[in-house]
C-alpha cells in the first residue's frame, strides 16, 4: 500500500510541475510577444529620431535622409540592443527570454512626395495648427470674395468686347443706311424740276420756238433717268434695311447668349456687381438688338420706299405717253398729262424716310495708346514695375516637381473659389518660411521663393515676371469695379471712346470703345499699383476717386513716363496678393515646389546631394526573432505534454511614421 501511495504521489508531482512549468512558459511566450513588439517600435523609434535637423529647424517638418539598406542596418543594430540585459544587474540570472534578433526587412516605406506630395502637406498643416489661430484660415479664405468678383466683371466685359464685330455692323449697316437715304432724298427733287422743265418747253413750243420741240425730248429723257436713279437708290434702301434686320438678328442672339451666360453665372456674382453688367448689357441690347424699341427707327422706311417706288413706277406710263415728238396736234394733250404729272410729284420730297442717327464729326483722337498699353501688360512688366531684380537661377532636373512619385509630370491649375482652410493654412506655412521679392531671406537658392513656388520657373527674374503679371490681372479686375462703380469715370470713358470712334451718331460702337478704354484705364492703374506694391505700400481692393493714381488724359502717355504712385496706409500688401496666388494654385504642384525649395535651400547650405524623394518619413518594418524553449524543456514536461519544437519564432510587423 505504502508503494502504491508514492508512486500516485510521484505521479501527482510530475503532472503538477508539468502544469505549473507550461504555465510558466505561456506567459514568458505571451510576455516576449509584447516585448518583441516594444522592441521592434523602439528600434524604428530610434532610427528615425535621426531625422534631418537642418529641415526641422528651418522648416518644422520631419524626413529620415536615408537609404533602405542603410535604415535596415541601423534598425537591426537598434534590435539587438534593445534585447541586451547585461547591463542589469543580476541579467545572469534574471534573463528568462533569452531572445535572439535574426533579421528584417521593409514590406513599404513612405516618402514625403507619396499621394501627390500629401504626405508632407498633412505634416505641414499639423505643425501650422500651432502657429495660427483656429480662425485665421477662415478670415483669409473670407477676403477673396471681391477679387473673384473682379475677376468674374473682367471676364464678362471681356466676353461682352468679343462679340464687338457683331454690334457694330449694326451701327455700320444703319450708316450705310443713313448714306444711301441722305443720297437719294438729295435727289428727291429731280422728278418735279425735270417735269416742269418739260412744261415750260411745251409754252414756249407753243408760242413758236422750234427749239423746245428738243428741250422737250431732253426733259422726258432726263425725268426717265432721275426715276431709275430714284428706283435704285429705293430699292437699296429696302436691301439696306434688310442688312441691318440679319445684323440686328445677330446681334440679338448674342445678346441672348450674353444674357444667358450672365444669367447662369448669377450666383457668381454680388448683387451690386450684377447690377453693373446688367447695366451695360442692357445698354447695348437696346441700342444693337431690341427690334421692338427699334432705336434707329428703321422699320418705318420700308413702308415708305414702297410708297415712293410705287409712285415712281408712274414715270414710266408718262415717258410711254410722250414718247412721240412734240408737235402742234398733240401739245395740248402734252401739257394736260405734264400738269397732271406735276400735281402728283409736287410732294415728292422723300421727307418721311430718314433713320435715327444724328451724327456729326467731332476730333478724332490717337488711339495708340491702347495698343501700347497691352504691349507693355504682354511684354514689358517687369522691366516698367521693377528696379533691381535677381539673376539667381537654379537647376530644376532634380528637384521632387520634376516628376511625382509615380514618374509624372506635375502640373499647375488651380481656382480661387475652390480654396479650403487647409489650403489657406499651407499657404501662411510658405509666406512664414520662403522669401519673396518684399523680404528676401538669407541663404536661398533663389531670392523669390514664394514666386517660384506660384509659377515654377528656374530664374527669379522669370518667377517675379509671371508673378507680377498675375496681380496686374487681379487689381485690373478690382479697378474695373472702381471704374464701373464711378458715374465721373464713366462719362470720361464715354467721352474718349466718342473722340475715338470720331462720330456722336454710333452709341455701340462707342459702347464697345468705352469697354476698351475701361479695361485699358484698369490695366494701366493695376500696373502702377503692382509698382506700389513691390516698392512696399499697400494698396486698396476697390479704390475710390480720390485713392486712383493715373488720369484718364495721363494714361495716353502711360509706357512714356515715369510712374512713382504712392500707394496707402491701408489696404492689402504684396504679400496679401501672393497668398491671393497661393490660393488659387493646384495642391499637388504646391505641395512639390515648396518641397523644390526646401531641397535647393538644403542642397546649397548643407549637402548637395541631399534628396527629398530619397528621404523617408514613414516604414513598414518586419523583424524576425526566435528564442528557445525554457520551462518546458525539462524532459518530463515535454514527455507530458507531448511538445518536441526545439523552439520558437518570431515575426513582428510594425508601423512607424512622423
């Protein structure tokens, strides 16, 4: 019995320390799996706490300049370090784990140009949420409503001056009209002059001159001719007004695609603006394609030349009657149809034909300047606004624009409506961080950062010469509204595109003139103003009378003087009109020159070969370990609960990124 006891009680004792050691091993195994994670995230830690200083210091992002072989030994070296315990006092003993670091790789790796260069904007925008107040973004999305509205009235009147060929044919038909008209009333006497002619030579054939037999003949022949010349000069004025009725016509369909355009685009525009360019439409529509209104009186010619020729038409009966010579037997009967003939046409004045049109000549001025104004817009900016420019250059083969990360090109485009607050966030980061042409900084590879970063050029010469163009056309915009909003403007405008056209009589024509010369007055005033900017004065959005700098008499000389404007205390900077061009770009392209420019910056005042595409902000780690068995090593437990792995590995996979 006592035999039998012990060995249930030397059985009971091995199942017991069976159990307790394979408990013992489950949590060591549960405890490495933790800690093998920990060490994996610590090494990855620790390998991209080596990122590049100099980006952080100078830009507040972070990117890991380094190789995949190179991260992965670094990352390794980490690994094993992070498992040594010799440094712990006791570790002989206390090193349970015994864990071994075999290996690893990167199943991917992140770089800031990924997704189009979002990864690194999303860095920005969370070190910018530090230095802005919650609301800034709004505010500065909030104040580019008028500079669309500027845009948007440019556009319009723009669309408005494309169909100028069309309204004024209008006014050329009436005036090719007025001058057949004015050709045949002149005329309008000959039938009675020539009728009476021929009775004057009957009485004196009557009382006994031979000779009025032939004043007689010459009379008839002469009344003949003046009707086919009277008939014609009807008929062209039937054709005539035909012409203008197919250039009314279309005039009127450009009027209603003028006015459908303006209508769709309704919500585009503030109320007051709206009611600026429906006034100038209207004005036009009335004068050029309202045939109910019928401004020139037109429509009432028609009727009456068909009057008149029907009348005309007569002579031809008169010159059959008397198509015999003048003799004694048939005098009589001569005379009785002349004087009946004279009756009919002592009326005969074409009196009711005419066209509204009252034109006269005035002084016709030199149109030069509106050329020359263009020209210098088009071609000759920079050099008229600016003093000393730049001549830095930079290469541009290398820069992260050149291709994205997926090997294309990147390309501009953007609106200024489509903006959102992180888009107005990214766009303080680059006026916080680059230079421009108003606060060069130090050390750059160019001198115009933030220009370049708006338009891509490879010389600050080229990226202040398209920037500058681009806020001329956004203060030429804000000015047309301070034109159109001025009744004094206005009338000057009137009164030049009059002295231009050289006639009163042409209200579209002179329309149409008086657009041009307010798109000409804006561009030239924009330009002055973008010189004020750049020389650091700040200008109005939308100016009064008394902030405007060029006279409507000073822009025929604008391109020949000197421009010194002065600009205002209040207003907006050119700093302003840069986040304004910002703001309207495409994400990507943005995202990609500032990364050009932070990679140049490095390149010249840290190492030339340092390469944003090259630099890592984020992995994909796999790390392989292995241990071996401990507390279930002992043979009895292996034996009892049947293990026979000699012992174990691991594969951890960790996510690390900035």
């Amino acid at each position: 019995m006592a035999g039998v006891i012990s060995i249930y009680l030397s059985l009971t004792l091995i199942l017991t320390c069976a159990l307790i050691m394979t408990l013992i091993e489950s949590a060591r195994v549960s405890y490495m799996n933790a800690k093998l994670q920990s060490v994996t995230y610590m090494a990855a830690d620790s390998v991209f706490s080596g990122f590049a200083e100099p980006v952080f210091d100078r830009y507040g992002v972070m990117m890991l300049w380094s190789t995949e072989d190179e991260f992965l030994h670094a990352l390794n070296d980490h690994c094993t370090d992070n498992l040594k315990t010799d440094a712990l006092e006791g570790s002989i003993f206390t090193d349970i784990y015994k864990v071994s670091f075999d290996s690893s790789s990167l199943s991917s790796k992140v770089s800031p140009t990924d997704k189009g260069g979002q990864v690194f904007a999303d860095q920005v925008l969370e070190y910018m949420k530090y230095f802005l107040p919650v609301d800034a973004a709004g505010r500065i999305l909030g104040s580019v409503s008028i500079f669309d509205q500027g845009n948007k009235v440019s556009d319009f009147l723009d669309k408005i001056e494309s169909y100028k060929d069309v309204f004024t044919k209008v006014e050329e038909s009436v005036g090719d009209l007025k001058e057949t008209i004015d050709t045949v009333r002149s005329k309008a006497g000959e039938p009675s002059r020539f009728l009476d002619q021929a009775s004057s030579s009957i009485d004196r054939f009557k009382n006994g001159d031979a000779s009025a037999q032939a004043s007689f003949r010459n009379s008839i022949s002469d009344l003949a001719r003046s009707k086919e010349k009277l008939s014609n000069g009807l008929e062209k004025i039937q054709s005539s007004s035909d012409d203008y009725y197919k250039n009314v016509e279309k005039a009127k369909n450009a009027v209603t695609e003028l006015e459908n355009d303006l209508n769709v685009n309704r919500e585009d525009f503030d109320d007051e603006v709206y009611g600026i360019v429906s006034e100038q439409l209207e004005d036009i529509r009335q004068k050029s394609a309202d045939t109910d209104f019928d401004y020139y009186l037109v429509g009432s010619n028609l009727d009456t030349t068909g009057y008149y020729l029907e009348k005309l038409d007569s002579i031809d009966e008169l010159t059959e009657i008397t198509k015999d010579p003048l003799t004694a037997e048939n005098a009589d009967y001569y005379e009785t149809v002349i004087d009946e003939y004279r009756s009919d046409f002592s009326d005969f004045s074409l009196d009711a034909l005419g066209v509204n049109l009252d034109s006269f000549e005035v002084e016709k001025e030199d149109s030069s300047f509106l050329t020359r104004i263009s020209e210098i817009a088009e071609n000759g900016l920079l050099g008229f606004i600016a003093g000393d420019v730049s001549d830095k250059k930079i290469e541009t083969a290398c820069l992260p624009s050149s291709t994205d990360s997926d090997g294309n090109p990147v390309e501009a485009g953007g609106d200024l409506l489509s903006a959102t607050a992180d888009k107005a966030l990214f766009g303080e980061y680059i006026l916080q961080h680059f230079g421009n042409c108003t606060d060069v900084s130090d050390d750059t590879a160019l001198d115009y950062e933030a220009e370049y970063i708006i338009n891509g050029k490879d010389s600050d010469k080229g990226n202040l010469s398209a920037a500058v163009s681009q806020i001329v056309l956004i203060r030429s915009g804000c000015n047309l509204i301070s034109i159109l909003k001025s009744p004094g403007k206005k009338a000057e405008t009137y009164a030049l595109a009059t002295s231009l056209v050289g006639f009163t009589g042409m209200p579209v024509v002179i329309k149409v003139f008086q657009i041009v010369i307010m798109a000409a007055w804006a561009l030239a005033e924009s330009v002055a103003d973008v010189k004020a900017l750049i020389e650091g004065h700040k200008i109005k959005t939308i100016k009064d009378d008394s902030d405007w700098y060029l006279s409507l008499a000073g822009i025929k000389n604008f391109g020949s003087d000197a421009l010194s404007p002065s600009g205002t205390e209040s207003g907006l900077s050119y700093e302003a009109y840069l986040r304004l061009l910002l703001l309207m770009q495409n994400n990507k392209t943005q995202y990609f020159r500032t990364m050009d420019m932070i990679q140049a910056d490095m390149c010249l005042s840290e190492n030339e070969d340092f390469r944003i595409s090259s630099c890592l902000t984020g992995v994909t780690v796999d790390a392989a370990y292995s241990a071996p068995q401990l507390f279930i090593n002992f043979p009895f437990v292996r034996n009892v609960v049947g293990y026979s792995e000699d012992g174990y590995i691991y594969s951890m996979t960790q996510e690390y990124s900035y």
